[in-house]
C-alpha cells in the first residue's frame, strides 16, 4: 500500500505543524489582549442590489492588525478562536463596531442593512439574546437591519439551535445562511432554518461563465429561494462577466472585489456619500 495514503495519520507529529498548532495557540493567546488594544478593527464590505444598482448595506469582517506579525488573516484566527471557544469577546466587539456604524449610516438616505458573522457555537450561548438586544438597543438600530451570517453546519440543523435562530428572529434581526452549497444543506434543512438570506459560496459564483453546472448549480439554487421567499446574494464576484451574468439570472445582491473590498468604516462612508449622488442625478 502506498505510505502517504496514510500521512494523515502523522501530521499531528510533523514539526512543521506543531509549529502551526504552536502558533495558532499563541496568536489566540493574545487576541482578548488584541481587541483591548485596538489591534483589531472591523473593515466593511458593500453589497449591491442588482435591480437598483445600489449599494444596500455591507458585511463586517474582523481584521487583526499583529504590532509585530502585521496583518493576521480571518481564515487563520477566527477558526482556531472558534475551537477553543475563544469567539464570544470577539463577536460582541464586531457586533458593537457594527451595530454603532450601521446606527450612523442609517441617519441619511435610503436603509442600510448591516450584516454580522456568527459562529454556529456561540448559539449554545445562554445570554447570546439579550447581549445582542443589548447592543441594538445602545446604538438605537432597528433590528431589521442587522442580518446575522451563519455558516451551514451540521450544528444548526439541531433542533436547539433551531429554537435559538427562531428567538433570534423574534428580536427582529434576519437570519442569513453563508456559503451556501459547501456544507450540509438538505433540502429539509432549508425548509425549516428562519433564514430570510442565503450566500451562495464563492466557489459556484466564480465559475458561472465558463462551467455549465456551475451555473445550473447557481441558477437553480436562486430559483429554489425565490420559491421559498429568500434574498440570494452571491459572494466572491470579481469580474464584470460574472457580475452581469447574475443578473440575467436574477440574482438579487452580489458581493465581492468588482463591487468593493472590505473597507475602514470611513471608506464606506464616501462610497455611500457617491452612491447617493448618483441616484439623484
Ligand atoms: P465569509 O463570511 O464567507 O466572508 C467572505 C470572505 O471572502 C471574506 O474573507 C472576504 O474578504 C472574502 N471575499 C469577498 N469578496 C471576495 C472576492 O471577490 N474574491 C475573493 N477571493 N474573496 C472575497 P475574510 O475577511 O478573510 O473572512 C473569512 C471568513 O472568516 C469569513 O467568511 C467568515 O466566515 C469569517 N469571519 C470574518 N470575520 C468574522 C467575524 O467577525 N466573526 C466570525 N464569526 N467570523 C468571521
Ligand atoms: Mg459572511
Ligand atoms: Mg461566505
Ligand atoms: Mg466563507
């Protein structure tokens, strides 16, 4: 048999991941300090609505600036603060750096909608509910424009979490599902989640124009939600090709490089104060 067939077996003893595994412990270590220090900030990333061609609202993604280590990516802190339990003290500050700037925006021109990443783990959180009516009611944001994003897992399929995402609805924020199409979504599944969104993961977007079954893929996902009464975005738009292809098939709000990177809050702001011009005009 051949030997690297059974490499995984090994890797936890690799140096070079314990070196990882050292690292990643180490970097977790200090992200509560991080977040004391402003270390971490929240950068932006518009969404636009299809039909009116404007700007709707955006996604806030954490950012960690390392003193030392410089930029630290999401991809890499946000997992392992997820495995250790570590993500409480850093959703609370995205949720208030969020909900304050939505707040703000929201004083001019037409609704803004503000969307938050949520750990699927952080919906066994007892105080979850009222932590997040807490930071609603501080910065006076009408929950209707706080989307919550949950990754499709296995863990929100469970009849708790169920229960949970339906309390959450209760407040009034709406239930998005990230990355559609890469997790464990039955049919069932999407039937029973509270969820008024879905993203559809990059991984399908990105191919529409050249694979044909990702674009039947990503064609008859919308028409599956618009059945169902949901918001398609798609996520991970990068060209114009891709971007005018979604709106022949009547996607309704893309995300991604084309339309905007993820942005200081001060950025967003002059591209909303640009947004807004334009619809006068
Ligand atoms: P996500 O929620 O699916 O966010 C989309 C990711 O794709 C972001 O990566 C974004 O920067 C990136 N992206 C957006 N448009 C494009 C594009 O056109 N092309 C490409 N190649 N990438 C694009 P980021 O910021 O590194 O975040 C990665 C993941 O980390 C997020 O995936 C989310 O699951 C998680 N994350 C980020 N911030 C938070 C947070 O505050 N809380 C939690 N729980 N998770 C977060
Ligand atoms: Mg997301
Ligand atoms: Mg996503
Ligand atoms: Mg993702």
């Amino acid at each position: 048999e051949d030997a690297s067939h059974h490499g995984h077996r090994w890797k936890v003893h690799d140096p070079e991941n314990m070196q990882d595994a050292k690292w990643r412990l180490s970097i977790l270590s200090k992200l509560d300090q991080a977040i004391d220090n402003g270390e971490v900030w929240v950068a932006y990333q518009p969404k636009l609505d299809l039909r009116t061609r404007h700007i709707i609202g955006a996604e806030a993604l954490a950012r960690w600036n390392h003193p030392e280590k410089g930029p630290i990516a999401a991809t890499e802190f946000i997992p392992a603060a997820e495995q250790n339990n570590r993500i409480g003290k850093l959703t609370d500050f995205v949720l208030d750096q969020a909900v304050a700037a939505a707040a703000r925006v929201n004083g001019a021109g037409r609704p803004f909608h503000m969307a938050v990443n949520l750990s699927a783990r952080l919906l066994d959180d007892k105080d979850l509910k009222s932590r997040l009516s807490a930071i609603l009611l501080k910065h006076l944001l009408d929950p209707e424009l706080l989307t919550l994003e949950l990754t499709e897992t296995s863990a929100i399929g469970s009849r708790d979490s169920l229960k949970v995402l339906s309390e959450l609805r209760d407040i009034g924020v709406n239930i998005s599902i990230d990355d559609y199409g890469t997790g464990m979504s039955t049919l069932d599944y999407l039937k029973k989640i509270p969820a008024s969104e879905i993203k559809i993961d990059q991984s399908f977007i990105r191919g529409i124009t050249e694979s044909r079954s990702d674009k039947v893929m990503v064609q008859s996902t919308i028409a599956l939600a618009h059945s169902l009464n949901r918001t398609v975005v798609a996520e991970g738009v990068e060209t114009q090709e891709v971007l005018d292809a979604l709106v022949q098939m009547k996607c309704d709000v893309a995300q991604g490089f084309i339309i905007g990177r993820p942005m200081s809050f001060d950025s967003l702001r002059r591209r909303l104060i640009i947004d807004q011009r334009r619809s006068v005009a």
